[in-house]
C-alpha cells in the first residue's frame, strides 16, 4: 500500500469521525434529525444510532 493511500484512508476516518461528533453536538442541542442529516450527510439511520447511544450513556 503506498503511504498517500494510507493517509488518505487515515484523514477519511478523522473526517468520519468529526461529523459524528457535530451530529452528536447537534443532537445534544435538540436539533431535528432531518436538518442534522443535511448538514451532516449522515443518514437518517447513522443519526438515530448515534441518538440511542446518547440515551445509553445517560
């Protein structure tokens, strides 16, 4: 594998990971989860998971 494939893979996951911690931020703020999808482009389904692993850690 060459090194800018694996840093490529690497900044896509970080990416992943950010947008799921904005859409956490936006859920916690009670923020409709159609608006979080646009803003996101997470799916509907990707949000209400990240939704019920909020009310877990309650």
């Amino acid at each position: 594998m060459h090194e800018s494939v694996i840093y490529e893979k690497i900044f896509h996951e970080g990416e992943i990971k950010a947008i799921r911690k904005i859409a956490l931020n936006m859920l916690k703020n009670n923020m409709n989860m159609e608006d979080i999808a646009k803003v996101t482009g997470l799916t509907l389904k990707e949000i209400q998971q990240l939704s019920l692993s909020l009310n877990q850690e309650d």
